[in-house]
C-alpha cells in the first residue's frame, strides 16, 4: 500500500519524461538564437526559463513551449544595431504589455486572420537571411549589416576562407553539425531518442576536444550579472517614432508566430484545444518579465512544442518543468557551456533556418494557388532585400489587393432585343472600382441611338466609385444620345 501510494501517477511520469526531452532540444536552440541575434547567451536562457516558469503555468495552450525563436534573431539583431543591447528590454516590456493588452481586448484570434502565405514568406526570408548570416558566423567574420550584403558576399567569404586553416576549421566544425542534423531522422529509433540539435553539439564539441581545433568557443558569464533592467534613458525612447515601429514589429510578429504555432500543435494531439486571446496574453505576460529582465523575446515555437508532444506530454506541467531544468542547469553548471564552438550552434541555426523556408508548401501552391505562391516569394525576397518589417508590410498588403481582385467579380450581360427595342444591361456580383475599366468599356460600346435600361438588382455590392461612374455614363448618354437610359433607384437613391 506504502509502496502504491508513492508512485507517481500515470500522467505526472509522461509529464516529467516529457520535460527532459524538451530541456534537452531547449538548451542548445536558447544558446544558439542568443548568439545569432548578438546578445549574451545567458540572455536566451533566461526567456527559455521564462517561457517555462511563467507562461508554462498560465493558461491558454497546455502543450505549446515557448522560449527564444529563430523567427525573431533578424528583428532582435537589427533592434541592437540600431538602438543598443540596453534598449532591447524597453523594447520586449513594451511588445509584453501591448500582447496583454490585445489579448483582453480579445484580439487573439483575430491573429488567424493573417493569410497562411505571408506567414511562410516570412519565415522563408527569416530563414534564408539566418543561413547567410550564421555561414558567416561559423567562419568567425563579422556579416554584413543587410540580409542582401549578407548573400552577395558569401562568394567572396568562401574565398577567403580557403586561405586560413582556422576558418577552415570552423567551418568544418559547422558544416559536419549540419549534415549531422540532416541526417539525423534516418538514423535508427534507438539512437534519434537523443534530441537532433542536442547530439550534434555534443558530438561537435567532443570532436573539436579530441581534435585540439582551434576554434572559437561560447563565453557564458551568471545570470545574475546578464539581467539588466529598463533604465530611464531606455524608457524614454518610446517617443521617437522608430522604436515605437519597432515594439509594433516585435508584437505583431512574436504574436503571429505563436498563435500559429498554437493551432499546428492542436492538430498533433487530442487534448484541450488552445484559448487564443489567453494564449496571447499569456505570451504578454512572459514578454512583459522578459523584457523586464533585459532578455529576449518569446513565443511559442514549433519545435519544441512537437517535441513536447510526441515524447508523450499530457498536460502543461511538462514544460513547467523543462523551464526549472533550465533555471538548474544555468545554475549550477553554467561552466558546461563554454566548451561549446560557436561554429557547432552557427550550425545548428543554419538547419533551423533551412527548415523555416516552406518549400514543400511552395510547390504545392505553385500548383494550386499561384497567387498565394507568389506573395510568399515576394515577401521573402522583401524580408531579404528590406528588412522583416517592411517585408511582412508589403506581403500583407499583396494579400489585401489580391483578395480584393478575387472578390469584386462583376457580371454584364447585355440583352439586344429587338431592333427598335430597348437594351437591357444586367448586373450582378460586386461593382467596385476594381472593375471599372471592364464596366465602363461595355457600357460605351452601346449604340447611343438606342434605349437603355440598367437593371442593378443582382448586385450584391455597389462602391461610391462605380455609383459615381455609372450616374455620370447615364447622365452622359441621356445628353449625348436621343433615347435615355432608365435609371435604377440605387443609382438615384430613392
């Protein structure tokens, strides 16, 4: 009986192996995105214990993990270049509060709204400017400032690389974690138990180890001394105009992410559905203590959350847990890490990267939707060429014009008659002015010695612009021509 009533329930041990798992997959990706958006790494564990800790325990989804994402390394490192690492917490306090706000107010499921193919050409230009710029990571050279010097100069880092064995080194180091993770699901069941990203770090800091490589290695200080809160100076910046911009960027963009993480992971399993304006607040309130802190924002990410999942998770205590690993670990062994090369978490951002580009869904757009495929290569390319918020800017409003050309489909048809009958023009669908020039072509190609009559009742919508347009054509050939055209009442008014 003893015996029984210690034992822990059923669902407690899925939940704890679970955390272990996600510990393990958290570690090395709250490390590399640290990294790769060019603040202290201790800076990233700290949103992965956040993530954990606060927002594990609220509710909203119950088997999402949130933490640092790959999805904000290009916003977080151009926010730093621009403002500077102690402005990043005003920067995440201020997105934290507005996500909270948005969240009572019920916007949280408004976020869905967002069309699928902007998100992914998003994450595709996301991940093409983190492989360019971690390629040049693993070199150890400092990248260019934009995401289009970053490609245009990667023929000239592969040349310079050639000439010092150092570089080549770190490159070897970053190319062999990259195959590692490749290759890593066609491996046999019983080795992929280990977590991809956390075996190919291992394996790539034992060979560097083994090897005497010479290659630079992570620098991890206590997290005590990286936390650094908003100041005054900081605060006071949210009156220029730019950094407000950019609070906008990293509300709309860590939202957006998460919310779709959210219903991806709703689909892999049977539990309680997500709670989107919770769910949202819930991210408020983590990025609200992150940027507190000074530390990186969150959201809810795609891989950790599967993860979670698939190692049997049953409810959110899961990764409550993995964020008390986390906090432990820092803790207590925080010397662990600093045997780490740059050049293996350089790779490990490169294969998160390559898995950000859609490419799959590319093709089956391609042949499905073309539209669609093409706002997500152009808000790709924008995202590259421009920068994540213009780029996400310009992406939605193609989504906005396409849908507005798909919608405002407009019938004529003309009906002869007899000869000295009158001609009766019907239409119908939604008259905006979109579709002006076809209207206005048909209705001036009538014979001006001929009666009219405008039948509009089949219309379901009628914009100022074509009211205006058609009440002028009318007045124009009751002038110009010596029958007149029957005016309707929705024309008139009355």
């Amino acid at each position: 009986m003893l015996r029984r009533n210690l034992a822990f329930p059923p669902t407690l041990r899925h939940d704890l192996a679970a955390s272990v798992v996600v510990f393990l997959v958290a570690l090395p990706l709250c490390v590399g995105v640290a990294v790769a958006s060019g603040v202290p790494a201790e800076l990233g564990l700290i949103t992965g214990i956040v993530g954990g800790l606060v927002t594990g325990l609220l509710p909203g989804s119950s088997l999402q993990v949130s933490g640092p994402a790959a999805g904000l390394t290009v916003l977080v490192f151009e926010a730093v270049r621009l403002y500077g690492l102690p402005a990043l917490g005003t920067l995440v306090l201020a997105a934290g509060l507005l996500q909270l706000l948005l969240g009572a107010l019920r916007f949280g499921r408004w976020f869905r709204a967002i069309s699928i193919a902007v998100v992914e050409g998003m994450l595709a230009g996301i991940g093409l400017t983190i492989i360019a710029g971690q390629l040049y990571a693993m070199a150890g050279v400092t990248a260019p400032g934009s995401g289009l010097g970053k490609l245009a100069g990667l023929p000239a880092l592969a040349v310079g690389s050639l000439a010092s064995p150092t570089v080549l080194a770190a490159l070897a180091v970053g190319v062999g974690t990259v195959a590692l993770l490749a290759l890593w699901p066609r491996l046999p069941a019983r080795v992929r138990v280990v977590p991809a990203p956390l075996a190919a770090v291992a394996l790539a800091t034992a060979a560097v180890w083994f090897l005497g490589l010479p290659v630079a290695r992570l620098e991890v200080n206590g997290l005590l001394d990286a936390v650094r809160a908003p100041g005054l100076d900081d605060l006071a910046r949210l009156a220029e105009l730019g950094f407000l911009g950019t609070i906008v960027a990293f509300t709309l963009i860590s939202s957006a992410e998460s919310l779709f993480s959210a219903a991806a992971v709703d689909r892999m399993h049977d539990g309680p559905r997500t709670e989107y304006d919770k769910e949202l607040m819930a991210q408020g309130a983590g990025n609200a203590i992150c940027g507190a802190l000074g530390a990186l924002p969150m959201t809810a990410v795609i891989v950790r959350s599967s993860a979670n999942v698939q190692a049997g998770a049953r409810t959110k205590a899961s990764r409550v847990l993995h964020g008390l690993w986390l906090l432990l670990f820092a803790a207590l062994l925080p010397a662990a890490l600093e045997v780490i090369p740059l050049a293996a978490l350089a790779g490990v951002l490169v294969h998160t990267g390559w898995k950000l580009i859609p490419k799959a869904q590319l093709l089956s757009l391609w042949r499905r939707h073309r539209g669609e495929a093409v706002i997500l290569v152009c808000t790709a390319v924008a995202v590259v060429t421009l920068n994540l918020f213009e780029g996400v800017l310009l992406g939605l409003l193609m989504a906005v014009v396409k849908t507005a050309w798909e919608t405002s489909h407009v019938h004529l048809e003309v009906d002869d008659g007899a000869p000295d009958g009158p001609i009766r023009v019907t239409l119908s669908g939604n008259a905006t002015f979109l579709r002006l020039p076809k209207m206005l072509d048909t209705l001036e190609a009538l014979p001006r010695d001929r009666h009219i009559e405008l039948e509009l009742s089949g219309l379901r919508h009628l914009d100022h612009a074509c009211r205006t347009a058609l009440t002028s054509w009318a007045t124009r050939h009751n002038q110009e021509g010596t029958p007149a055209v029957s005016v309707p009442s929705a024309l008139t008014g009355t």
